[in-house]
C-alpha cells in the first residue's frame, strides 16, 4: 500500500483532514513556521545585504522536535503533499518544509485547499503543483522589510525616546490615531439649536423635528434664532402634507476578513483577535455528531467573490425554505483596486450545517461568529427588501415640523439578517392630512457640533483597508501590536494614543515622514502584490527602499534627541547606581539604570489617609483609605481598620462614626 503523507500547519487541521482519508495516508503538523531569519549580520537582520539581500535562515528552537518526526515521516512516504494555507505566508511555510526536509530527493506536490471538507481535499490533491516561488519571494520581501524597518527604528526609539517598537504598518496606524487625537483636540464647538415637537398619537410619544420655514431650510446658530422662532408659533399643528415613497434595500457583499472583523466588533463588541481566534477554529473543523468538518472557508481573503458550487446551493435552499420570490441570483461587485482575489469570500462550507442545527456543538462564541458568516454570505443572493419611508409634515405658521418612519413592504433578505441588522425599523401611526394635533410640547434643544470620532478596532480596520495599509492577515496583529506596546489605551472601544504614543509618532512624523505613511506604505502593499505575480524582481525593490532608508536612519540617529530615560539626582539602595524614569503599561516609573543586572524599583509612598471613624469592631483603630489591588475590585477605593493584622474589618463605603465621642 502506498504511503502519502500530508503536511498542514495547524494540528487541528490535520484532525479533521485525516477523517477524510483513507490509510494511506498520513497527516502531520508542522505546527506553524520551522524558521525564521537570524539575528546576526548587519543590524541583525539575518540578511546579507550586499548579496541581493538573500535572507539567512535558522530553524526555530522550539521546533527540532516536530522537524525530527516530520523528517522520520517523510522517510517512510512515498509521495508527500504540502497543504499549509493557501496564501503567502501558507506558500513559505510550505518552501521552508521543503528545504528543511530536503523534499527534492522525493516525489511532492504542492496542494491547496480554501475549505476544510472531504470534496475540497480531494480535488485538492487531483490539483497538485510546484512551490510558487514569487508568492515565497513576496512573503520574504514582507519578512525582510519589517526586519528591517523594526530593528533600525526600535532600536532607535528605545535607545532615544524609550519606545519599545515600530514598524512598517503598526507606525502608520499609530499615525492614524495619533492625528485623529490632534483633531480631537484642536476642535472647536460651534453652537446650535434645534426646535422639536412632541405630542401623543394613539398613545405613542412622537417628535417632530423643525426643518423649514416658508421652503427655506433653517438654521438656528443662537439661542436668539431659536427664541424668534419660538415666539413665531401658535398652538395651531396641522398635517399639511404625508409623503410616502417606495426603495429597495440591498443585502452587503458577503463577508472578508477586515468586515467580519467589523461585524464583530460592531455587534458583538469582539475585538479582532478574538474574531480570528473563533474563525481559525471554525475553518479547521468543528467535532459534530457523528464527524469533524470545517464549517467555513478559508477567513482570510480580501475577495467577495462566491464559487459557482456554493450560488447553487444556495440557490436551492432559498427557493425550498423561503420562495423564489427570495432569490435574486449572485451580484457581482467591482473588485477594489486593492482586492488581490486570490480566493473566496467567507461562506459556510455547507448550507445544512445551520447555526440552529449545530448550536449544540459551538460555543457561545463560535455560535455568534458562524451565524454572522452563514446568513451573510446566503443573503448576499436573496431578493432585496421593500421598503416604504414615510414622511409627515406638520405646518405652524409657515414652519415645518418633519417626523419619519418606515415600514416593510417585502422582507427580501430581511426575512434571514434583520437581527443583525443596526437600523431598527420605525413604524408611525397612521395621520391624515389636514389632522390637528392637540397638547404639543415645543422642546428647543441648544447643541454642539461634534469633533471628528476617535478610532474603535472597526473603523481603524476599515480604514486600514480603504488607505490600503496593510493586508487581511495582518489587521488584528496590528491592532494587538499597538497595545501591547502601550502607544494607546482603550476608552469606551475607542483608541487614545498614550503620551509615549504621540511622542513615538511625532518623532517618526519629524525623521521618517518619507517612509512612515500611508502613501508610502499602500505603494509598498502594491509592490509585495506585483511581486507575488512575478511582475517585479524582489530583490530590486528591497535594493531601492533599503538605499533611500539607510540614510534617514543615520541622520536620525545623529540628530534625534535623547530624552530616555531621565536620570535623577538619587542612588539605587541596592547596588547605588542612578535611578532613572522609565516608562511603563502604568505610566511613568523610577527604577535603577543598571537593569536587568539590577531589578530595584522605587515603590511610590503615599501618605495613609485616616479618617476619624473610629473602627466600629475593634473600637480601638480608625478607618484609613486604601485601593484595592487585586482582583475584579482592582483600583477601587475602600475603607479598612488601621489595626490590621489584629483586626481585618473593612468597608466598601465609610460608616457614619457612631462611636466617636
């Protein structure tokens, strides 16, 4: 019998994949990349720059285990087939298995698969091809480049300001939240009013708001515009007019990457990491009942575009569950100049699978996510839905109040997504015209316009993908990226740069704006994309980037000044080296400059505050303030008897001092 053997990246991947197959054939993990670039040569970016910038490779430490089986594998095959990811990064993990295990002594194949399913396997491996070795080159020349942009600026900005790292994508998007927070902040409020009505219809509170007066639209700037026209109503409301017009609301593309991201974030308050974590799992396979399948196709892609297998499965369970009158066939989308459309949108990899049928199976978040992708990739084919707007225009002496709802005519689509919808459909009781209304309360409201808003995850990402920065793959590392390293905190699911963020970015802005921007930046994502498709020769892009970077690093490097750490006038206890301010997740910190040889931090002293409430236990301690600092109570101000240890009595809020004399 012969023996195959199947090289994935993922172990649950290859749980579900060996079900599939028969004995003769094994499946093996590689358990993610086996090599990196090494650290060693010029700045230590394990590239030899003189020689065309050919990449210095070692094996991962945490891997000789899983390279020792995999080579003791491939001895006993007799044809082995590379199946990790079918993108980039899937394609050099799939060389880098090639040269380590010395594949070119053996029979292989290189397979791709864009879903985890026995059909989707097998046609795979009727459809075996060599290493595309320009898809390796571009991944390199991703991997090179932010070597290199990483090291030379993070080195520098430790070395100068005390920032940890910075990067080809992760400094551009700091950028982005950096520059909206200026916006922010230089903004102007500028006053206005608006004038409402609000009176019963059929036991329903409505509000009508001002929009005209004599077919002029109005805008009220002060609170002497609005008083005006306050005093220019009477109690006289009547209907003067109800439009009512027909439209068509269309279902959105199916989902990618950077809008399942979106999606989640939007409904489920999902950050991206979490997003991607519950897709891998749901493309690798699922444990059903009686089999393990992967549930959806391969999540990361930038394309809409549908495979002719799935239109017409769905097609037919419109048309049985629902109608025909639902079905509206596939609408094909404009690829974005960005789209690479290298493979599918995100879909179910089967219709039967419902969430309902399966829910049993997932988890809670799994459920979420996998309802998200199935309805909106079958949607995307349904009927659109009808709706009718309806406008009622009430009149007061030449002004004119406007109240809107709206009403379903046809669900088309709706019929599946309304829950994950965000509009809420706003039915109004009937009106006639010429109606009077009666008891109308008049509400004028003074109000300020607005800044710009700050980036949440979902409109950082949507950004991203509009300006280009970035790919599918490397959205939520982006994200992740900025705060780990503390350049923004999260307030209300919104970014705030830190100070460390904004003098990090400022400081890049001064010496770097060549490099570091979002022009720059979509132009290289369009040259790693040309170079995928061997249009470009890799290693001359490198040559022409490396050559304009280099000098901007050194007259950086001549030029920035340092500001990190700041050296104070006092001495370590431990080892009387200076004491230095660092910058830390919690802000600032004085430790010794002598680290890591000496760990010595100086703990802040706060001065105890007694109250004088006696302890209503002990009778002989007072209450003293303290911050809880562990736990869900982390941070929370509460009150405890200065006896402690004797005495442990301690209050959430202070007690009124019943015992003090």
């Amino acid at each position: 019998m012969k023996n195959n053997l199947i090289i994935v990246e993922s172990p649950a991947k290859s749980q579900t994949i060996s079900k599939y197959l028969g004995e003769e054939f094994i499946v093996a993990s590689s358990k993610g990349h086996i090599r990196d670039l090494k650290t060693q040569g010029y700045g230590g970016f394990g590239v030899d720059i003189e020689n065309n910038f050919k990449p210095m490779y070692k094996t991962l430490r945490d891997k000789a285990e899983v390279i020792r089986e995999l080579k003791k594998a491939v001895k006993k095959a007799d044809k082995i087939y590379l199946a990790t990811d079918p993108d980039r990064e899937g394609e050099a993990i799939s060389w880098h298995l090639y040269e380590v295990l010395k594949l070119a002594e053996k029979e292989y194949e290189r397979i791709v698969f864009y879903e985890i399913t026995k059909p989707a396997i097998l046609k795979g491996l009727e459809n075996g091809r060599e290493i595309d070795v320009d898809l390796v080159h571009s991944q390199e020349s991703r991997r090179i480049l932010d070597r290199i942009i990483g090291f030379s600026l993070s080195t520098l900005l430790h070395k100068k300001i005390g920032s940890k790292s910075a990067g080809r994508v992760q400094s551009v998007a700091l950028k982005l939240i950096v520059d909206r927070e200026k916006e922010i902040q230089a903004f102007i409020p500028e006053e206005y009013w608006e004038i409402f009505i609000e009176f019963l219809k059929n036991d329903e509170k409505l509000r009508a708001k001002l929009i005209q007066f004599r077919n002029e639209k109005i805008e009220l700037k002060s609170k002497q515009d609005a008083d005006k026209v306050l005093a220019g109503l009477t109690d006289n409301y009547r209907v003067k007019e109800i439009v009512r017009k027909e439209r068509k609301k269309s279902a959105k593309p199916p989902l990618i990457t950077s809008t399942l991201q979106q999606e989640a974030s939007t409904k489920y308050n999902f950050n991206s990491k979490r997003t991607m974590i519950v897709a891998q799992k749901l493309y690798e396979g699922i444990e059903l009942a009686d089999e393990r399948i992967g549930l959806i196709t391969y999540m990361r892609t930038d394309s809409v575009r549908l495979s002719e297998q799935f239109i017409g499965e769905a097609k037919n369970w419109i048309i049985s569950n629902l109608g025909k009158e639902y079905y509206s066939g596939y609408r094909k989308t404009n690829k974005g100049k960005k789209v690479q459309d290298a493979h599918e949108a995100i879909r179910p990899t089967s219709l039967k699978y419902t969430p309902d049928v399966i829910k049993k199976h997932l988890t809670p978040d799994e459920y979420k996510i996998y309802s998200l992708i199935y309805y909106r990739a079958l949607c995307t084919l349904m009927s659109d839905a009808i709706l009718e707007d309806e406008k009622i225009n009430i009149e007061n002496n030449g002004f004119i109040f406007e109240i809107s709802g709206e009403k379903v005519v046809f669900e088309g689509y709706l019929k599946l997504y309304a829950p994950y919808e965000n509009n809420v459909i706003k039915t109004l009781p009937p009106f006639e015209v010429n109606e009077i209304l009666a008891e109308v309360t008049v509400l004028p409201e003074q109000k300020f316009t607005s800044p710009p808003q700050r980036y949440s995850e979902s409109r950082l990402i949507k950004k991203m993908e509009e300006l280009g920065i970035g790919r599918p793959s490397t959205y939520s590392i982006t994200v992740d990226t900025l705060k780990q390293r503390y350049y923004v905190r999260m307030e209300n699911r919104s970014f705030i740069p830190t100070e460390q963020g904004i003098l990090t970015s400022e400081k890049l802005e001064e010496y770097f704006s060549d490099i570091i921007n979002v022009k720059y930046t979509a132009e290289m994502e369009d040259t790693l994309d040309e170079i995928a498709l061997g249009k470009k020769i890799w290693y001359d892009e490198l040559r022409s980037f490396y050559d304009e970077f280099k000098p901007l690093v050194a007259y950086a490097d001549l030029h920035m000044e340092k500001i990190y750490p700041v050296h104070l006038e006092e001495y370590c206890p431990l080892c009387n080296s200076q004491l230095v301010i660092r910058n830390g997740r919690y802000g600032q910190f004085v430790a010794c400059s002598a680290f890591p040889k000496c760990r010595y931090i100086k703990k802040e002293e706060k001065e105890e505050v007694i109250t004088d409430v006696k302890c209503p236990n002990c009778e002989s301690g007072y209450l003293v303030e303290r911050v809880s600092r562990r736990g869900r109570t982390k941070g929370k101000k509460f009150y405890a008897c200065n006896q402690y240890p004797n005495c442990k009595t301690t209050f959430s809020n202070l007690p009124d001092n019943q015992f003090d004399q």
